[in-house]
C-alpha cells in the first residue's frame, strides 16, 4: 500500500514542529538548571504529541500506517537512548554547566532534524531507483546490532574524537565558558567557545547514531511521511529525556544489549521481505517486548541492596522488589 499524504498535510507538520520549538526555546530562554519535574512536564508534553499523532494517522489513514508510524516512533525513541549515554559523556568531558546544556541539546535538536530529512529524502530516493537497497540495510543493521552486543561496555573518549581534534585545529577556541554564547569577539576577531565545540560533537554524534536509526525505521515502513515524522516526533523529546534519564543511566545496564537486539530483530525483518513479510503488530510486539525485558532485566539487577548488617532506622534505606 502507498500512503498518500496532501502537501497541505507535511506543511501542518511542518508548522507544528516549528511551533513547539518556539514554545520551547520562549520556555527556556534564561539560562538555568533544569530539574527532574520539569523534564518529566516535558517528556509527557514531546510523548502526548507523539501519540497524539499516530491517533491522526489512525484516524485518517488507517491501522495499518498507524502500526508502522508506532513502530518507528518506538525504534527512535529507544535508539535515542543510547544519544543520552554520549550526550552525559561529552557534557562530562567539557564540565559543561548544567544550565548550559538545555541550549546546546536544543541546536543540537534543530541540527538532528535537518540532517535526518535529508537522510530520509536520500533513502527514499534509493529505495525507490533500487529494491535491493533494502536488502544492504537489513545486513547493516545486522552487523551493527551484533557489533553493538559485542562492545556494549565500551565508552567513548571525546579527547579522541577526530572531529574535535580537526575543530580545534581549525578554530581557535577559548579555555573558559562565556555565558549561553557561542561565539565571542576577543582581540578584535572571533573565537568559538567550549559550548560550540560541545555543539559540533552533538550534531556529528547524531548523524552518526541517525546512519542506524533511519535504516532500523526504513524496516517497519517505507513511507517517507511515516519516516520523518516518527523520526521527528521521537527526537523532539530528546532534550527532556536526557534530564530526566542522564542521573539514571548506570541503572540500564542491559539497555545497550536490548537495543542492539532491536537493530538486529529489523534487520533481519527487513532480509526476510521477500520471503515472509511479518506483519507491523507482530515486530511492533516484538520491540516492546525486547525493550521491556531489557528495561525490567537492568533496574532489578541495579537496585539497592539492604546489608545484612543495617538495622531499621529513619535512614535507612529500603530496596523495594
């Protein structure tokens, strides 16, 4: 089935998207930490719209595109994860303030959503010019999804980063943060700050992770509508999901495994095409099931542990099964 969809339809979109940026840049405009309540606000504002969305394209478009709209809003969501690992690794590194960090997730937002439109119309193009291409995905995928299973414990070490190493040859970058800017003006020329190289590894991190996330959403559906606004809805939220997640991430110790078994489950979803076309609810199902056990797997394996020796006090603390 080819999904029809009206230029009005993407210009609504479009709109939407646009406007809630607004909303969110007006919202955050003063630099200033942002707590665990007001990232929890926002992540179920970003999740709401998100769902709301799939509800119109049930309503307008049917069941079926809502599925696979579900099951790519799903697979970026959870492979945006993995962008807060290095997200909290990079702010680390750069000892960037945490009332810095909302604008730089923010650009580095509007960055992610233009790269992955242009990912997505290249993608679109070649499927369409090429069938096989879908095939060249699916054993990507693969091989990434087993790569990732194998190096889960590895971590990232931006001092090795070829790009940083490249910016700072390039530019010439301050020692010290001068507020929200990016840019100053120091003995009459222009000089980057430490934000906008933390900026730069953001945006090249995203399109690196978006090589495996818009193939992975490229298995469940080939519409280029469905692509790109499950990609977008997904990653409109990436901001207060770090907040919320970034003081968490020891806890999902198995998450890393869970979704490298999800690149790997499309992967194969996507070999299979011509011989078996497993149906959107089942790989749907199957998502969430992996993602549940992972989930579950790693907060039980992490919780605290009462010492044999601890007595009941007011200050103890209680592990709760």
């Amino acid at each position: 089935m080819i999904l029809t969809v009206s230029l009005w339809a993407w210009v609504a979109v479009l709109a939407v998207i646009l406007v809630m940026l607004a909303i969110d840049l007006f919202a955050h405009r003063d630099a200033h930490v942002v707590g665990m309540r007001e990232a929890a606000v926002w992540s179920g504002i970003w999740v709401t719209l998100g769902l709301a969305f799939g509800a119109i394209v049930w309503w307008v478009w049917g069941a079926e595109f809502a599925g696979q709209y579900f099951a790519g809003y799903l697979i970026e969501k959870s492979l945006a994860v993995d962008n807060v690992f290095v997200f909290a690794i990079i702010f680390s590194y750069f000892a960037v303030p945490r009332e810095y960090q909302h604008r730089v997730l923010f650009y580095g937002v509007l960055g992610a959503l233009v790269f992955r439109a242009v990912f997505i119309a290249a993608g679109s193009v070649l499927i369409a010019s090429f069938a096989w291409i879908l095939y060249v995905f699916g054993a990507f995928l693969v091989t990434t999804g087993l790569r990732m299973a194998l190096h889960r414990n590895e971590t990232i070490d931006p001092e090795r980063s070829v790009v940083l190493r490249a910016f700072r040859r390039l530019i010439p970058v301050t020692d010290e943060y001068h507020g929200q800017k990016f840019l100053i003006r120091q003995a009459g020329r222009w000089v980057a700050t430490p934000l906008l190289a933390v900026l730069v590894l953001v945006e090249v991190t995203d399109i690196i992770f978006a090589v495996d996330s818009i193939p992975a959403i490229f298995a469940v559906t080939q519409q280029p509508f469905l692509v790109f606004t499950s990609n977008a809805f997904a990653i409109l939220g990436l901001r207060a999901m770090y907040f919320l997640l970034a003081d968490l991430m020891h806890r999902f110790i198995y998450l890393k495994l869970g979704l490298a078994l999800v690149l790997v489950w499309v992967g194969i979803k996507m070999l299979l095409l011509e011989v078996y076309k497993i149906p959107t609810g089942i790989s749907l199902a199957v998502v969430v099931a992996i993602l549940t056990v992972a989930v579950t797997a790693s907060w039980i394996r992490t919780r605290p542990v009462e010492r044999p020796d601890e007595t009941l006090s007011p200050t103890t603390h209680l592990s709760h099964d």
